[in-house]
C-alpha cells in the first residue's frame, strides 16, 4: 500500500524522523504537565470547577488547554495569553508608527517585536492568575489562606504559560514546525476521544436516535471538515502578462503568472478577535461578586443562544473585512507589477489594476467572510438538533479550522521533506496546500 511505502520512506530520512520523534516527545511533557495540579490544590474538590468547563464559554477555553483549566494545572492558563499578547502587538504594527518601523526593520526588528509580545504575554497572564484563583474559589474549590499561597500560585501559572510557550518554540526549531499551532492542536484533540465516546453512549440510550443517528453525525462532521478545507485552500488567480525585456544577450520575461487571491485572506483570525469579544460578557459575570449579570449579558453567555451567535456572526464578518483590508494593499500589489514589467491583460497598469484587485478582492471576500461565520456557529446549529455541547464543538468554530489549517501544515512540511530527497509525496497527484500564514499570530 501506498500509505505503507510512505510511512517506509518517512522512517528512511534521518532528519524527518529525529524532527517527528523530537515533537512527539515535546507534545507528550505537555499532555503531563497538563495533569500536575497547582500545590496546595486538592484534586478531588474539582468537580465544581469542572463542571463549570463541561459547557458555555469555559468549555471553549477548556479546549484550548487541553484540560488543563478544569485540572487547575500549572499549565492551566495555556497558550492563549500569548496569542492574546500576539493579536495586539499585530494590530500596534498596523496603527502605531513605532512598531510600523519595527516592521521596517527586517530581522532585527522582528526579534524585538517578539520581545514585546513576550513582555505583554507576562503582562497578561500576571493578571490572570488572580482571576484563575478567584475562579477556583468561586466553584467550591478551598485554597490555602495566606498570601504567599496567591504569589506562588501565579508565579506557576505564569512560568507553566512560558514552558507551554517554551515548548512550542523548540517544536519549530527542532520538530516539525509551527510549534505554537501544534500546542494548541494537541489541546483540541486530546477532548476528542472523550467527547466522541460520550455522544456514542448517549446516542445509544433510549430515545436518542441510535446508532444510524451517531453515524449521520460522523458524516456531517467529515462535510464539514471537507468544506472548512476548501475554506482554506480556496483561491482566485488572476493571470499576470510580463513584458519581455532584452538586457545585453539575454531575454527576460514574456511568461505569464498567476496572482492566487485567497477567499479567506483572513484566515481564523477573524473568528480569534470575535471570540475575544463575545468572551468579555461572561468574564464580567463570572467575577461579578453577585455572579449574576444583565438580561444581554447572560445572552451574550449562551454559546447556543440566538444573539450569541448572530451577533458572534456579525462581528465574523466585519473583522474578515478589516483584516482583509489591512493585509491586502492593492495599491501596492499595483506598482510592484508595474515596476516589475507585468500586467493584468485587458487592464490598464496603475490606478485601472490596483482598481480591479480591489473590486475583485470585495467579491471573494463577502462570500468568504460568510462562509467563516458559518464555519463559526456551526457547533450551534449541531446543539440545536441534539449533539452534545462537548462534540458539537469540532463540528465548526476555532476549533476546527485550526485542526484544518494544522494538519494541513504540518502534512506540507511533511511532504517537502519526502519531495526533496525525491520520495512520493503524501497524496498521488497534486500538492498539499497549507494555511500559507492565514494565523500569523500563531
């Protein structure tokens, strides 16, 4: 078999096999540190705090973690603070003229960016820690009086957020790549198994559709995950005609090129900065000394609530279109066709083409920002025709286009490996297409 032959050559190539075992030995201190619990924290008084996580909007912070949150692991915080700390230092680089020229700077300028997101990581996670602590009390879990308990039990969760970030760092060095992308991969599917034995069980019991129901489930969730990868990979090219040039007794130019413009230019980030913004209701409610809130405030809690998700699907839209329009310059994409001797036949160079790639970027890009917000509140949709919250989370939403956009890359790395040392590539014909920066935060 072909997939035999491929796993053969994978394990003949000395470099690809050290990165996979290297990440697969970075992956499992993860999946362990995700089960040590904070000192002073009994494990058997959780079931409060796990409670809370098994739906709502914890649910999804859960997942991201891996578990850890509901454990009160010292990698309890995860990796989102960082990603968090990444999100904004992307958007000063967009407005603040400081870090405009940071951007400016090549190499250097990128190392000292990242030194600010780290700073700002710490920045976070420092005032997060007290509000895991207030969270764990508030769900029955007893804590160690005294103040050094509270000092060391942030300096943890803190230091246990860096190693996670530590360690995702050494999986892009020394394993297969996009390390931080694979931190967070590995928390999703580690709720997988678990999730999907429980929606076997329950479909079983009486009432609850059988068996034929749970496999009308699985189908669903492959449609979906075919329609998030073609999400992800989906493009527009717009064929480019370069001039020829003859300098000295050489010819340059005459071919012609393709410009791919993606449908989803945005990628997940969309949905990142609108779950950012839906998850500031239920934080406000859920450190509220009275833990109640307003009658929008709890709509804004329902993860499979009408307003939840329309307005969830709204901000979806709008943020595609921010983000699209901040990373996409078409003027720019213009004048480097034209001072490189190309243009788009049937248009005129300048002002008429960077004109076009826009009107032709405003056409994918509606459909495509309707798609995410699709992809977004599918897991609602799944929990209005019964699935269970746990499962129905990977029928859509962050976490499956992350798996999408992850598995994708890391199958590219992958095959790069094998086509380089001219092995079979992973699949019979074609190539595989990964994200190609669609998460630059990650």
């Amino acid at each position: 078999m072909k997939l035999i032959e491929t796993l053969k050559n994978i394990w003949k190539i000395e470099e690809l096999k050290s990165r996979l075992l290297t990440t697969l030995l970075l992956v499992a201190v993860f999946r362990f540190g995700s089960f040590v619990v904070l000192p002073g924290i009994d494990p058997q008084m959780l079931t409060g705090l796990q409670a809370q996580t098994r739906e709502g909007l914890m649910s999804l912070l859960d997942m991201f973690t891996g578990g850890a949150f509901s454990n009160a692991s010292v990698f309890g915080l995860g990796i989102m603070p960082y990603i968090s700390a990444s999100i904004v230092i992307q958007l000063l680089g967009m407005a603040v003229p400081f870090f405009q020229k940071l951007q400016r700077e090549g190499e250097s300028g990128r190392r000292k960016m990242n030194q600010y997101t780290r700073y700002l990581t710490v920045a976070i996670l420092l005032l997060q820690g007290p509000a895991f602590l207030a969270n764990l009390s508030a769900n029955g879990v007893p804590l160690p009086s005294g103040f050094w308990f509270r000092v060391s039990s942030v300096i943890l969760l803190a230091s246990g957020s860096m190693f996670t970030l530590w360690l995702g760092e050494r999986i892009t060095d020394k394993g297969i790549g996009n390390g931080v992308s694979m931190i967070i991969l590995i928390g999703i599917i580690a709720r997988l198994p678990q999730s999907l034995f429980q929606e076997f069980v329950s479909r079983l019991s009486a009432n609850s559709g059988g068996l034929i129901m749970f496999l009308g489930e699985i189908l669903l969730l492959l449609a979906v995950t075919v329609f998030s990868i073609l999400l992800v990979q989906g493009t527009r090219k717009i064929p480019v005609q370069y001039a020829k040039r003859v300098v000295g007794n050489k010819q340059y130019g005459g071919a012609r090129q393709y410009i791919p413009l993606k449908v989803n230019a945005a990628g997940v980030m969309p949905i990142i900065f609108a779950q950012a913004i839906m998850f500031i209701p239920a934080t406000v409610m859920q450190f509220s000394k009275s833990g109640g809130g307003g009658a929008f405030a709890i709509a804004l809690s329902d993860i499979t609530g009408f307003w939840y998700n329309f307005i969830y699907a709204i901000l979806i839209i709008l943020f595609t279109w921010f983000y699209t329009a901040i990373t996409i310059n078409p003027v720019q994409m213009a004048e480097d066709m034209k001072r490189n001797g190309g243009f788009i036949p049937g248009v005129k160079p300048g002002k008429r083409t960077s004109d076009y790639l826009d009107e032709i970027m405003s056409r994918i890009t509606f459909p495509g920002s309707m798609f995410l917000a699709f992809i977004a509140i599918m897991p609602a949709f799944a929990s209005f025709f019964g699935v269970s919250q746990g499962f129905s989370q990977f029928f859509g939403g962050t976490s499956l286009l992350i798996l999408v956009g992850v598995v994708l890359d890391t199958l590219q790395q992958i095959e790069s490996h094998l086509l380089m040392r001219h092995y079979d590539g992973l699949l019979k014909s074609g190539r595989i297409k990964g994200r190609t920066g669609s998460i630059a935060a990650y």
